[in-house]
C-alpha cells in the first residue's frame, strides 16, 4: 500500500504487552452464578539452546499456575490469575472472586480449597461454598453458625449420612469437572506453555488467550449425546 509506517520490534511489544488491558469478555448472567475453580501448572522457557552448548549449562525450565474459575452454566471463564508454582492452589481464591461482578450462589473445588480463607472468601459473597474436605477432616465446634466451620461441618455431616459419592451428586460437586475440561481445552488450542517472559506480561497473556477462548465457546459448544 506504499505507507510509512513504524513496525515496532520484538522488544517494544513485550513492554507494551505488560501494561495492555484486556478483559475476558463473558456474557452477563441474569442468574447467580455457580463457579468452578481449578490450577493447573504452564511452562516458561527460559534460556534458549546456544546458551546450554556455550556455557555448558542445563536448560532452565520454570512453570507458572494458571488459576481459573469458570462458570458452571455456560462454560465460559469468568476469572484468571497467574502464580508462581510454589504458590498454593488456595491462595488466588480471593482475588478471582473480586473478578466476578455477578452474583455468586455456589463455588466448588477440590480439596486444595479446603482451608478458612477460601471459606471466609466464599461466605463473605453470601455463596455456598462446596469443597472436598480433606481425608484428615474432623467435624469441630462451630461458635458462629454462619462461620467458615459451621459451613465445612454441613459437608462432613452430609458425607456422614450418605457417603462420599452421594454428597458430590447432591452438593453438585460433580460440576467441578467442566474447571478441568476447560484447561484441557486451554492447553489443547494454546498448549501448555506460556511465550512471555516476564509475570507481569504472563497473566496479560494468559488474559488474552482465556477471552479467546470465551470467545469461541460463545460461538458454540458441541452437544455430547449418548448412542447405542
């Protein structure tokens, strides 16, 4: 087309990707929302090959958590954070609730969100939170009947009476799983790695590929139905 125009390089758009502002782009629920949440860990290539040959070092390999919480209804993810790995899968919980302007009525996970805070996060939006106890849970005394060990003694009790299995299909635990779908739907379009270097510019990545990813469940999800 014969236009002067500046291409920036390689460098100047890592630096603007960190400060870019993308928003997930999910439809609004008239309804309050039942969010699933789940981690899973991305890779982070750091130094390439010339420098293992150079220097006779080992290739380094970092990873980062993707932390996502994803609507129950219409699949879509409503929530996104980026961590460290040694970052606990129970810590992000607050922050990707503050995320969703909706109303919540439930949050599941599994048992890396059986800890007060991630109780206290989810009391505090008035949703009931619905998390697998831990093998080492015991039912304890509950001084506040709307506290995060009231709420965590209803699920022990409700396990108690009708068993493990019979709690997650009446609780609605079982939803859960569309949380690991969608990050198996994330790493097969995207893989499971992440191009940019810095944390900062990571999450901004990790937000662009989950609003694509929105985008395409909005234009339509297969129909799963059962034959023969």
């Amino acid at each position: 087309m014969k236009l002067t125009l500046p291409i920036p390089d390689y460098s100047t758009v890592c630096r603007r990707q960190r400060g870019l502002s993308v928003r997930l782009g999910f439809t609004s629920c008239p309804r309050p929302r039942h969010v699933v949440i789940d981690a899973t860990g991305l890779r982070v290539y750091g130094a390439g090959e010339w420098r293992q040959y150079k220097h006779r070092v080992s290739r380094r390999r970092t990873w980062r958590k993707l932390h996502l919480g994803v609507d129950e209804r219409t699949k879509e993810i409503v929530a996104v954070a980026i961590t460290a790995s040694r970052v606990h899968d129970s810590k992000p919980l607050p922050s990707l609730l503050e995320q969703i302007p909706d109303p919540i009525k439930q949050v599941s996970g599994d048992g890396a969100y059986d800890t007060r805070a991630c109780y206290d996060a989810v009391l505090k939006r008035g949703a009931t939170p619905t998390f697998a106890p831990r093998r080492t849970a015991r039912i304890g005394p509950a001084k506040d009947p709307t506290g995060w060990r009231a709420a965590r003694n209803r699920i022990l009790r409700q396990i108690e009476a009708r068993g493990c299995s019979g709690w997650k299909g009446l609780s609605g635990y079982t939803r859960q799983s569309i949380a690991e779908n969608t990050m198996y739907r994330f790493k097969r379009v995207f893989g499971g790695h992440l191009w940019a270097r810095s944390l900062a510019a990571q999450r901004v990545e990790a937000v662009v590929k989950c609003a694509t990813l929105n985008r395409m469940t909005q234009l339509g999800m297969p129909e799963t139905v059962r034959v023969g």
